[in-house]
C-alpha cells in the first residue's frame, strides 16, 4: 500500500521530533555542575598535597 503525501510529511514530523528528543536525552555537563569522579579527584589531590606538606614540617 503506497503512503500518501500527507503520511509521508507526517512520518518525517515524527522522526524528526524523535531525532529532537534523542539529543535532548544525552547529559550535558555544564561547567558549574561537578559529578562524583570530579569530587573524588579533588579530595585526593587535596590529601596527597596535605601530605606532603605535613610531612615537610616534620623535618
């Protein structure tokens, strides 16, 4: 059974209004959010500075 024009237009509407809501799915990391591993990195860098430096006024 061949589609009518109308169909056709609105097969393409709805593939491309789920094209639009596929993108909008995908995370999206904004500069001011943090996620865990960036949280994690930042207190081991901040435990191995405190180390050192703690370890350089035992001397």
């Amino acid at each position: 059974m061949a589609m009518t024009e109308f169909e056709k237009k609105m097969l393409a509407e709805v593939k491309g209004i789920r094209k639009e809501l596929h993108e909008m799915n995908k995370p999206v990391k904004i500069d001011s959010q943090v996620d865990g591993k960036d949280i994690v990195n930042a207190v081991n860098e901040n435990m191995l500075n405190a180390i050192k430096t703690s370890g350089e006024s035992w001397k």
